[in-house]
C-alpha cells in the first residue's frame, strides 16, 4: 500500500507540473498580446493613414507660414533677436569712436 501511495502522489506531482507549466505558457502569451496592443491590421493601416494626413497638413502649414512670424511667435527668441541687435550695435559703436 505504501509504494502504491507513493506512485499516486509522483503522478499527481507530475501532473501539476505540467498544468503548472502549461499556465504558464498561456499566461505568458497573454502578456504578450496585451502589452503589444491587440490591434488588427485595419485599424493600424487607419492610423498610420491619418497620421499621414495630419503630417502632410503640418507640412503645408510650415511651408506657408512667415519665417519672423514663425520666429516671434516665441518669446526666447524675440529676446534673443534683440539681444543680439544690443550687441551688435555697441560692437558698432565702439568702432565709431
């Protein structure tokens, strides 16, 4: 009786470890396909086609924007203008002396 006991639980030892390992095989590819996205390639060909639209768009509206403009519309660089327009007119000055 007591051999026979000890073959049950060596099957039953082996059976977990196949469930075991088998859950973990599952689990892992479920990981995997929520940490990839589970996208499908519509809606991935959707999003790649907007994002070119939107790209093109702000190509086009680069392309017609004014370069000062563009430029002013940022204050560091308006004080940088000016600070370099300082410079360069005291560099001047000092040459008219």
């Amino acid at each position: 009786m007591k051999k026979l006991w000890e073959v049950i639980k060596k099957i039953f030892i082996w059976l977990g470890a196949v469930f075991v390992a088998i859950f973990t095989v599952l689990f892992i590819k479920e990981r995997e396909v929520v940490s990839t996205g589970s996208t499908t390639e519509g809606d991935s060909d959707e999003i790649n086609k907007k994002a070119a639209a939107k790209r093109d768009e702000a190509i086009a509206r680069i392309e017609h924007a004014d370069a000062r403009e563009l430029a002013e519309s940022y204050g560091s660089v308006c004080d940088a203008i000016a600070d370099g327009k300082e410079r360069f007119r005291q560099r001047c000055g000092r040459t008219n002396d």
